[in-house]
C-alpha cells in the first residue's frame, strides 16, 4: 500500500490531515499517516485524538520523506517553508530520493515554488505544486480548492486525487509548468484581500452615517454583490471577533507577493496595490496588535483611520 505522509500541521495542515483519516485514505494498518510538526505537540495531539488509526510521528521531515511514497506539505510561511526544505541534516529535501512525490501546498514566492521543484526532481524525485483556496474551515470539512501544476502523472495518480478528493471539494490543473499554480493562488487571494478591505471601509463608512449594520449586511447578502465572505465575516466583523481563520499577516504576505507579481508583468494593480497597503499598515500596528488575528481584522485599522465620530468611539475590545 502507498505511505502518505504530512509535514506541518497548523490551522491548516492539522485540518487536511484530518481529512486524509476521516475518509481512510492514510491511517490504516497497511497505509499509516506519518507526520512530523515543528512543534511536536501537534504531532502528539493529532495522533490522541484519533485512537482508532494508524499514525506514525516522525522526528524529523526527512524521515517523514524517506519513509513515504508520497508526502504533502503545508507550512505557513515562506521563512518556515525554506527552514524545512533546506535543512541540510533533518529536511525535507534531504529525505528526496528517486521514489519520492513531494506535493507542496504552500502559498510562496513563484521562484521559491520552482527552486524546491528543481532540487526535488534533480535527486530523481518528482513535485507537485498544490497551493489552496480556502482557510481553517474548508481545510477542516474536506472543501478546499486545490490549484496545482507540475508533474501531470502525479496529479493522476490515483492515490494522490483520493487524497486531494479527501481534503478538498475540487482540484485544478494549470500545467506542467510549477510557478502557474502558485500565480492562480495569487490572484485568488489578492482578489480576496481587496475585497475584504473594501467591505471593511464600507461596513465602517455604513456605522459611521448611523445606518445598522446588522440591516446593511442583509441588504448586501440580497443583491449582485452578495458573497459567502460577507455572509460569513460580516457578522463577526460587528462583534469585533477576528478569531483566525486565515491570519491577517498571512493575508497580507499573499498580497503582497500578487503586487510584485503585477508589478514583475507591468499589469496595473493600484486597487489591489492600496488594499496591500492597507493589510500592511494594520499588520504593522503596535497598538492593535492584529497581525495574528483573522484577516477581518483590517476592519479595525479602517475605523482606527477614520474620523468620523464612530470610529473615533470604537475600541479593539
């Protein structure tokens, strides 16, 4: 049977891996999840709450890769990313042999997608880039969008669509050629990040002229710019609770990365350009301290800006 392993398991990593039991597709006697977590409490975690399966902790990403026939990776950040790959004794790419699939899920730098590719497939391995469309919740109930490219033979792999299908609720391919998923992800957030920004200003814009906001929400959910976002955030947003779903500092790292690509292509952007300003000015706010919070947060920093005499009243409570 395939080994299926997983490397990095936070808000979303813990989620996916979960679906991947749920559905039997790793954590059986004959095809056990192998998993390893920088923080090995998550590792330990994941395995207590699911007595019933076979789960294997590893000490180390080589291990995970070296023991496994396929091996996703989800971690958080570009920084983490390349900590886990490029570790010469105990990394990810330092477990790649001629048998290995590695399948990253990450949201990283187009050139930082195709340097692993070429590392991976220089030791004889083969690579699958496989950012997501989705945050905590999709990555918990199985419906993330999975944007992929790379090896068109692992992306058919019948193991590999089992657990795309586990863990999401559709996959996409854009190619052979890594760095095309990762540019789909890109506009996908980038476009999400604006959107939320501008729904920000205007939830902001309906307090401050003494309209009710829980009545404003209705009207939007029942006209051409309804959207599940503004269903799902907007009644939050009121309430102040900005409990992390997708990270704001996440947020704002994608968009940033969707502008320098615009930038890189000459494609005009100052919409989204001044939206990344604005995830980056509250992601950067000392006294709000959002930065972890869930990208809704820039609601507040939109108030903080303000002047009218609502926003001037409202305190991150």
């Amino acid at each position: 049977m395939t080994k299926i392993g997983f490397i990095g398991l936070g808000i979303m990593g813990e989620g996916m891996a979960n679906c991947l039991l749920k559905d039997a597709v790793a954590g059986t006697p004959e095809s056990p999840l192998i998993i390893w977590n920088r923080t090995s409490a998550k590792s330990e975690n994941l395995k207590a709450s699911h007595p019933d399966k076979s789960i294997e902790i590893k000490s180390s990403a080589k291990d995970v890769v070296s023991s496994c026939d396929i091996v996703f990776s989800m971690l958080s950040t570009p920084d983490a990313s390349a900590a886990v790959f490029d570790d010469a004794t105990n990394g990810t790419l330092a477990g790649v042999s001629s048998s290995s699939v590695i399948i990253d899920c990450a949201t990283l730098a187009e050139s930082d997608m195709k340097r692993m590719s070429d590392q991976v497939t220089a030791k004889g391995g083969t690579f699958l880039e496989a950012p997501v469309s989705g945050s905590k919740g999709p990555a918990h109930g199985g419906q993330l969008i999975f944007l992929c490219a790379g090896s068109k033979a692992v992306f058919d792999d019948a193991t590999v669509q089992a657990a795309l299908d586990a863990m999401g609720k559709a996959s996409h391919y854009f190619g052979e050629q890594v760095g095309k998923a990762t540019r789909a992800k890109l506009v996908v957030n980038s476009l999400m990040g604006t959107m939320m920004a501008a729904f920000g200003e205007s939830l902001a814009l309906a307090e401050s002229l003494d309209l009710d906001g829980s009545k404003m929400l209705e009207v939007i959910s029942q006209g051409a710019i309804a959207s599940p976002m503004f269903a799902l955030k907007g009644p939050k947003m009121l309430k102040k609770d900005h409990a992390p779903n997708f990270p704001l500092c996440h947020a704002h790292k994608d968009m940033k990365l969707a502008v320098d690509a615009a930038k890189s292509v000459g494609t005009e952007y100052s919409v989204t350009q001044m939206a990344e300003e604005t995830f980056r000015k509250a992601r950067e706010d000392e006294e709000l301290k959002v930065a972890n919070e869930d990208f809704s947060a820039v609601f507040e920093k939109i108030h903080k800006e303000s002047k009218s005499d609502y926003s001037k009243k409202r305190k991150l409570g």
